[in-house]
C-alpha cells in the first residue's frame, strides 16, 4: 500500500467517523485537492474577461485576475465590471481563483502613497468576487532586496490595512525574492493573521535559495497560494524538480486557500492553449494521480 493510499484510507475513516464532515465532503469534494488554475497576464488576456474562454479551452478551474493598471484606473475596482467577471465565470464554469495587484511592479507600494488605497481597494474586489487570497507584487520597482527602508515601509503601511483584512477573511500575499527568513520577519513585524506568503519556486531559485528548504521552513500555515512556472518553458521541462516539490508540498500537508497557478510556462512562439493544456496534464499528474 502506497503512502498517497494510506492517506486517503486515514482521511475516510475521519470522515465516517465524523458524519456531518463526510456530508460536506461529498458535496464539496474539490476541497479535498489543490485546484489548478492559471494567471490572467500569462495566458495572453491581462485583466481581461477573455481569459475565461481561454482558460476553458484549456480545462483549468480557474483563473487568477490582475485588478488592472494605471491606464485603466485599475478598472476591476468598478462594481459593473466585478458583475461582468461573475457573470462571465458563472457562464464558463470557470472560477476567480484569486486576484492580483501586479501594478505594484510599476509604481511600488514600498514608496508611492497611491498604492496604499489601490492595496485597501483589492481587498473590497477580493470580497465582492468571493476569493480569499490577494496577490502583492514585489519585484521590478517595488523590489525589497537590500532594502531595509523599503521593508519598514511596507510593514508599516501593512499594518494599517490588515485589520480591514482580516475583518474581511482577506489574505494578503507577498510574492518577492525574499528569502523565508526575510518574509518570517516581516510577518511577525505586522503581526496579522491576514499576511502570509505567496510563494512561487521559480522567483525563488533564481534568487539563489534551495526551495524545498524555504517552503519547509515558512510552513504549510504561512503559504497562501502558489505560482507553477518555468519562464519560457513547459513546466517539466526547465531546472525544477516538481516531482520533488510535489512530494514534499504532500508530505506538508500543504493545502492554503485551495489553488494553486500556473504563470509563464510556454516556450516563446508556442501556442498558449496548448502549452498550458501539457502544464494542467503535469501537474494533474503530480498532484491527483
């Protein structure tokens, strides 16, 4: 008997034990897996509603929305077109997984004042779409590497926005090049419930850390969501050892808000519907064979 078989025989024997939870499993049994879904921008449909027609030809459950740009005023800000992206899910089948401010980037929460309201605003987005996890973007511009400065200011101007987060049942992410301990550190600093870490393994190795050491030491409770890419590569076929990462996220216990997203994982000139469907089938394989 296999491990994976001796965990579901455990997990059925709670169920039946527990007659109320064996109901709700029946009736919700994706909550027993992570779903997988994909980032709006790397499908090729930046906060636009045709990611749900793409995301459907290539037979993800969801998709993970950027709340917008500069250009647009980060336009899912607007309740008419938060309907339009419920309307639209509901007609594909395709759930909002979660979203993103990726704008952050560009103009930097460590540093300009307007982001502070556009960080306040996703959170009311991230209700009115009923996902749980928003993604807070730290490279480029907003960079925290070597940036002390930068770090007080954003544990600063987080620990104003978490209660309204919390109060909500939001989590903020931080997705950077941080190391575990950096991010450790500026989670207790805020000290909410509402931050936690948005991981992606591919920022992380770049950046020089053992992956499988990080996610080991930040834990399965301070994980929010996770990013599956490879830049510029099917998943499988760059440097990451998935089948390891998928091992050890399953020896965590890892489960976060339920999703996880696939991000830049097409060679350059490759069709996107097809490279993503070869990246759902990879994972699939991974983590509900």
């Amino acid at each position: 008997m296999t491990r994976r078989d001796l965990i579901k025989r455990a997990s059925l024997l709670t169920l039946l034990a527990h007659p109320h939870t064996f109901v709700n499993a029946l009736a919700n049994p994706s909550r027993n897996r992570i779903r997988i879904s994909a980032c709006d921008w790397s499908i090729g449909k930046n906060s636009d509603l045709g990611a749900f027609d793409v995301a459907l030809q290539i037979g993800l459950e969801g998709i993970q929305v950027n709340v917008g740009s500069t250009e647009n005023n980060l336009h899912l800000r607007e309740k008419g077109l938060q309907q339009r992206y419920l309307e639209k899910s509901k007609e594909t089948g395709v759930k909002i997984s979660s979203i993103a401010v990726a704008e952050l980037n560009k103009v930097p929460y460590k540093s300009d004042p307007r982001t502070e309201a556009w960080v306040s605003d996703s959170i009311d987005v991230a209700k009115a779409l009923g996902v749980e996890v928003i993604l807070l973007a730290f490279f480029d511009k907003n960079d925290l590497r070597n940036d002390d400065a930068g770090k007080k200011e954003v544990i600063s101007r987080l620990r104003k926005v978490a209660p309204k987060a919390e109060r909500l049942g939001i989590t903020l992410g931080i997705e950077s090049y941080l190391s575990a301990e950096e991010l450790v550190e500026i989670i207790q600093k805020v000290g909410s419930r509402s931050i936690k870490v948005y991981y992606d393994f591919r920022n992380s190795a770049d950046a020089g850390y053992d992956v499988i050491k990080e996610i080991k030491f930040l834990g399965r409770k301070t994980i929010c969501e996770l990013h599956m890419k490879e830049n510029g590569f099917l998943l499988g076929a760059g440097t990451m050892d998935w089948q390891k990462i998928g091992r050890t996220l399953l020896d965590m216990g890892y489960y976060g808000d339920g999703w996880m997203q696939i991000e830049w994982s097409s060679p350059q000139g490759a069709d996107i519907v097809q490279s993503y469907k070869h990246n759902l089938k990879f994972l699939n394989d991974i983590f509900h064979a």
